[in-house]
C-alpha cells in the first residue's frame, strides 16, 4: 500500500514536470539602439502611428478584448486583456515592420502560460490581424481584432 501510494506520487510529479516542460517564457524584443536600427526606419517610425493602436479591441470569436492604453515613443505599450476578467500582460511592444505597424503581446497568468499575440494593423479595415500562440497546448491559431466602439 505505501508502495503504491509513493509510486502514485512519483507519477503525478513527472507528469506534471512534463506538462510544463514545454511552457515557454519569452521576453519582449530588445529596443534597438540608434546605432543599431537603420536611419530610414528610425524616421519611418511617428509617435503618432502608435496612436492608431490605441482602444479596446475584441476578438470575435471568444469575445476575448485587448486594451492598448498607451504606446511609449520606443513602443513599450500598456495594455491590458480580459476574458472576461483580467488577465496578466507580461509585455506589449509596438513595432513599425515592412512599412507595417505591429503589435505583440505576451499574457502571463494561470492558463496563460506564455501565450503570445503577433499583429498587424490592418488600416483599410481599423483592425489587428495576427497569430495567437495558446502555450499550453503548443499551438497557433490565425486570429484578428475589430475596434470597439466608444
């Protein structure tokens, strides 16, 4: 019966090390410095763009909404995510790509291990279209956000 019990124990532990052996912690992208980051694209780069960002977004297909409050000049965004009650942002970062101004964000709470939003502002249609990376289950999903409205 303790033989049991112990081995029980052992399984659940390695069982739930496995689990969590493929959770990812990712940190937000390095800021280049002005030395690093090409001329064109520093100039290419607005604060005002970042403005385009900022609003509560909803994800139809959970009602899920991503709220930019503010872009910093180097990107560093606050933001915060609800579904329906709050949930941990690690980091948010807006960048200007290609001609394209992104948006990637990290949640870091319980069942949120690490799942990360990668978006792009689709201006024609004032939306934020992307990839949500669901960390537990180790798999992307194509994903967007419309506007709400005030």
């Amino acid at each position: 019966m303790i033989f049991s019990s112990l081995s029980r124990r052992l399984f659940l532990v390695v069982l739930c090390c496995t689990a969590f052996a493929g959770c990812k912690r990712s940190e937000p992208p390095a800021t280049p410095k002005a030395a690093d980051a090409p001329s064109a694209k520093v100039a290419a780069t607005p604060a005002g763009d970042w403005n385009k960002l900022r609003g509560r977004w909803l994800r139809p297909d959970g009602g899920y909404i991503l709220e930019i409050r503010s872009v910093a000049d180097d990107g560093r965004a606050e933001a915060a995510y609800f579904n329906p009650d709050p949930i941990h942002v690690a980091w948010a970062r807006a960048t200007h790509a290609d001609g394209k101004l992104k948006l990637d964000a990290e949640l870091r709470d319980v069942n949120y291990p690490g799942c990360l939003y990668k978006l792009t502002y689709v201006p024609d249609r004032d939306q934020l279209t992307g990839t949500y990376f669901q960390a537990q289950m180790q798999q992307t999903h194509e994903i967007f956000f419309v506007r709400e409205q005030q």
